[in-house]
C-alpha cells in the first residue's frame, strides 16, 4: 500500500495522457505532412480530417490542386502516383518500385544525361537504381499529369483505367509503376511539380502548394510576382548551369504555378527560359511553337516540360501521344520521357462541407474575419486583423478543431454532426514534430 494513500484518497484516480497537437497523429501522416511544411511559407493553422468529408479552397482559384483536405485515406493513396520513365537510356520493360517518388525523377533523369548534380544531401531523392543509364539523349521530356482520378484495381494490382492506352504502351515500353508516390501532404500540383523537378520533397525546395507567404509576409501564388524563390535548384536550373546557359529550358503549362517542373531563377546569373500558359486544349500547338525553336537539334541535352489536365483521360491520352510524337520527331529519336500524376483529385463525396463553410464557422467562433485564405488542411491567418483585434493565433486552433458538418437548411431540428476534423494545429506544431516520438 502507497502510505502517501490516506483511506479512499488515492482510490478511482486516472493516469491520463495529456492530447498535444499533431501528436496524436498516425507517424504515416505526420511524416507526410512534415513532408509538405516549410515555416514562414505554409499556412498558420491546419487540420486533419477524420474523412472525405471536407472539400475546397476559399480565397483563391488554383488550377489542378487537390481539392479534399488531408485524412486518414489520403495517407495510403500516396502510393497511387503512376510514374513512367520511357526512351533513351531506360531499360525497356522494367518495374519500377512500388513507393518510387517524385523526387526520385530528377535524380534518375540527371544519371541519364550524365548530370553530377551539386550538393546531393539538400534533396531526399535518389535515382532509381538499375533504370537509368547515361544515354546523353538530346531531349529531355517531362510531363505533369494534374487533376487524376485514380487506378482502377484488377485482383489485387491497381491499373490504369483503360482509357490510358497510350500511356499503358509507353509503360510496357520503358520503366514504370502504378504505384509512385507524390510524398507529401497536402497534395498540390504546385508542391508536386516542383517536387518532379529538383528531386526534393517541399520541406526541402519551400514551395509548399499554389499559394504561400513570401519572406516579406505576403501571401502570393507560387511563381508569381513576389513569389519566393526555391530553396533547391531543379534539374533545369543545374543543366543550364553546368553547361554554361547553352541548353534550351522551356514549359507549355496549363497553369502558371506549374513553373516547378522546370525551375529557372534559381542561380543569379540564369537565362531566360520559355515558359507558356496554354488553354489544356491546346497545349499541342503550343508545345508544336516551342520545338521548333530548336529543341533536340543538337547534341546539348534540352529540357522541355509539359502539363496536362488528367480530369479527362481520354483527351490527356491523346494530347500525350501527341506531345511525345512531336517531341520524337524534333530530337530524331534521341529521347527520354518522364511522365508523373502530381496531384490526385477525387469527385467530393455527396456532403461534403466546403472551405467556405469551415471558414464561416471559425470566424464565428473567434468572432472575428481572421481568414485571409483557405488550402485543403490549412487556413491563411489574416495578421493585421489579429492584430488589431488582440487575437492570438492559438484561439483559432480549438475553433478549427470544433468544426461540425451543419444541420439542413430545410429541417430546423436538425443539429449539427459530430466534430470533421481529427485533430487542429499550429504551424510550430509541425516545427517541433522530432519531439513526438513514434
């Protein structure tokens, strides 16, 4: 018996483990949404959802970026990113690993062209082992596919949907894997192309989704005017300069914070590359222009990216075959293809409550406009109003966390669902992660 226990005193007493902020998170989630931070650019304030139940962006338009916020399920679609790897210098037929990244692609395209790339420990990715050989081809194409609906499952292997017929050649033709893996959480075709593009994770090159804060503050579209810079160089970025600006680096992209895939304003002293934002119909004419600039006429390896809208596979199908034909035919054969889906946009589930409505209920809850945009699992906090109202930015967490799906407009005794969201966080939270444990 405890002799500090007098009679009954110590009886019915809990042990309970205090509940810290993201934390309380499966370790596959918070390594990906560690993955997918970057402090002073990502927003202030996020949630994890507990399901497909929250859907949207409020405050700005961005084109072929995730629309649900992150949940449990998203932590296992990571892995459902096909990638291909195709022409010169890739073993025909090969199998990719399962889990192959995004980060991986740079590294293994550099390998091909025989690129040392400086500083290797500032990225995460690697070249996939036993693809890649040095080819030198004289055209590099890389293609984003953004807006993907997801496999389809045969037995117990995913697959592509059928409508990707051309796409399944060039699979059966060169390396690949249904199974790739974008690596971070939240899922935007921003974060993801640039993840293509420097074989680092957005923890590593800060462009963290479409919309961020630069160093001043602001809160800017990536690649936009007072957009910051990435923090690594992309392979673009490093052919340019390893052989002295004398590669042509350009992009026809169906969106213009898809630049990424390509970089170029990484070193000071950099050219001018191409960079065209083309209508998703016509991004085939557009691309037509820029090969014939003269891309893959000479024995300097060129760079040439590409976006496409996956929403509809059929049509992204045949722009692909048209876009790898044109590009075969301007470099004479001397060719390797990379081809990654760098952003998963399943349809909203019927109920789905949207941005909008979780910023009403937050605001509500602070009583205060304290919102300046939402992401899907992160909300922008508008710091002036914070100021001005003596707000702290700790108060928003609870009011986040306590968001409900509402009652229907049509029966007034319908009350509010149980709480949407696993867990809310401050950014500092994602910052001190290490100290979670496992």
């Amino acid at each position: 018996m405890d002799i500090a226990c007098v009679g009954q005193s110590c009886a019915g007493t809990e042990v309970t483990e205090a509940r810290v902020p993201f934390c309380s998170l499966p370790s596959e989630a918070r390594a990906l949404l560690e993955n997918g931070f970057y402090k002073g650019r990502s927003p202030e304030v996020f949630a994890f959802a507990k399901g497909a139940g929250v859907y949207g962006w409020m405050g700005v338009e961005p084109s072929g970026a995730d629309e649900l916020w992150p949940y449990p399920a998203q932590v296992a679609t990571q892995e459902s990113a096909p990638v291909v790897l195709w022409g010169d210098g890739v073993k025909e037929g090969a199998r990719l690993p399962v889990g192959t990244g995004l980060d991986q692609i740079a590294p293994t395209l550099a390998s091909v062209v025989g690129l040392e790339r400086g500083h290797p420990e500032v990225r995460t990715g690697t070249a996939v082992a036993e693809i890649g050989k040095a080819a030198h081809p004289r055209l590099i194409l890389m293609v984003g596919i953004k807006g993907f609906r997801g496999l389809v499952q045969f037995g117990k292997a995913p697959r592509l949907p059928p409508e990707w017929e051309y796409l399944r050649q060039l699979a059966r033709e060169g390396a690949s894997t249904p199974q790739g893996q974008i690596g971070s959480l939240p899922v935007d075709s921003a974060s993801s192309l640039t993840t293509m593009g420097t074989g680092g994770l957005p923890s590593q090159h800060g462009i963290t989704g479409s919309l961020l804060r630069n160093s001043g503050g602001k809160l800017v579209e990536a690649w936009g005017t007072d957009a910051p810079v990435p923090v690594i160089a992309g392979l673009g970025d490093d052919l340019d300069e390893k052989f002295d600006q004398e590669p042509l680096v350009g992009m026809v992209a169906t969106g213009s914070t898809d630049r990424g895939l390509i970089g170029g304003n990484w070193y000071v002293d950099s050219d001018a590359d191409q960079f065209r934002v083309a209508a998703s119909a016509k991004v085939e004419n557009a691309l037509g222009h820029m090969l014939a600039s003269g891309y893959g006429d000479d024995r300097i390896t060129d760079l040439l990216g590409v976006t496409l809208d996956g929403s509809r596979p059929t049509q992204a199908d045949r722009q692909l075959e048209q876009v790898v034909g044109a590009a075969r035919r301007a470099s004479g054969g001397s060719l390797t293809v990379a081809i990654a889906f760098v952003g998963y946009q399943p349809s909203p589930p019927s109920g789905t409550v949207t941005a909008e409505e979780i910023v009403r209920q937050v605001e509500a809850a602070v009583g205060a406009p304290v919102v300046e945009a939402a992401i899907p699992g992160g909300l922008f906090l508008d710091q002036q109003v914070l100021t001005e109202e003596q707000i702290p930015a700790g108060k928003v967490v609870p009011a986040l966390k306590s968001v409900t799906a509402p009652g229907t407009n049509t029966d007034p005794s319908t009350s509010p669902g149980p709480p949407l969201m696993e867990d809310a966080y401050p950014a500092f939270a994602v910052s001190f992660a290490r100290y979670c444990g496992k």
